[in-house]
C-alpha cells in the first residue's frame, strides 16, 4: 500500500515524520539535543568546568603559564624597547 501524502508537503508521510515530527529519526534528535548542550559555546562540559576554574584562578581567562610567557614577553620587548 503506497504512502499517505505528508499533510503540510507533496512529500509521502513516512515512520520518522509521523513519530518525531520533524523528519529526524529519534536517534537524531537526542544526538542533536545532547550536542547542542555541550555546544554551549562550543565547549564540552569539561571545558567548561576547567574555563572557569581558570577564569576564578587567574581571573582574566589566561592559563597561570600563559600569563607567566606574557609577562616575560612583555619584560623581553620592553628591554629591547629600551635598548
């Protein structure tokens, strides 16, 4: 027995549109579901925890040695400035 019409489209009605609604297989949609949570910025969970670990350490978002290399950066071009 051949498809019934899709109510909203000349497309035939499948299994998938009938119990998800929206065309995605239920598999999909809790994939979908559960990526665009851990997108949240596009961050896993885990990154984010360590993000604000590191805002709260160092409170500018910089790693302890990333600021370190800055700061020596900085006291490198400033000699050199001086110089």
């Amino acid at each position: 027995m051949p498809p019934r019409a899709h109510p909203s489209s000349s497309r035939p009605c499948t299994t998938t549109d009938a119990s998800n609604n929206n065309g995605c297989t239920q598999e999909q949609r809790m994939h979908a579901r559960a990526t665009d949570a851990r997108k949240n910025n596009r961050r896993t969970q885990q990154q984010r925890m360590h993000a604000t670990t590191t805002d709260a350490r160092n409170n500018d978002g910089c790693m302890q040695q990333q600021r370190m290399q800055a700061t020596t950066t900085d006291a490198r071009k400033v000699s050199v400035r001086d110089m």
